[in-house]
C-alpha cells in the first residue's frame, strides 16, 4: 500500500494526539479599522464610569 493513503496520514496524525492550536492571550489588532481603534480608551472610560455605583 502507497504511504500517501489515507489511512497512513490520519495514523500519523494522531501518534502525538491531534492538539487545539494554542491561542494568545489577546489577539492581534492587525488589520482593525484606525476608527475603531482610537475609539477604545474612550469605550474602556465609559465602561469603568458605568460600572462604578453612584450615591443616591
């Protein structure tokens, strides 16, 4: 049997156990609108004002 089989590939795959590829901690901001990206500390400000409890 040719070693390009479909059997032999998943075979080898799976010696090492087929893993989740890992991910980051944050993702990459590569390629997200300028726009966007300015607006951020603005949204984080507001959302920390929000949350913070009010007296009545």
């Amino acid at each position: 049997m040719a070693k390009n089989h479909t059997t032999h590939k998943s075979r080898m795959a799976h010696r090492n156990g087929i893993k989740k590829p890992r991910s980051n901690r944050y993702e990459s901001m590569k390629g997200v609108v300028t726009k966007f990206m300015k607006n951020m500390p603005n949204t984080a400000a507001k959302k920390i004002a929000d949350a913070a409890p009010t007296s009545p």
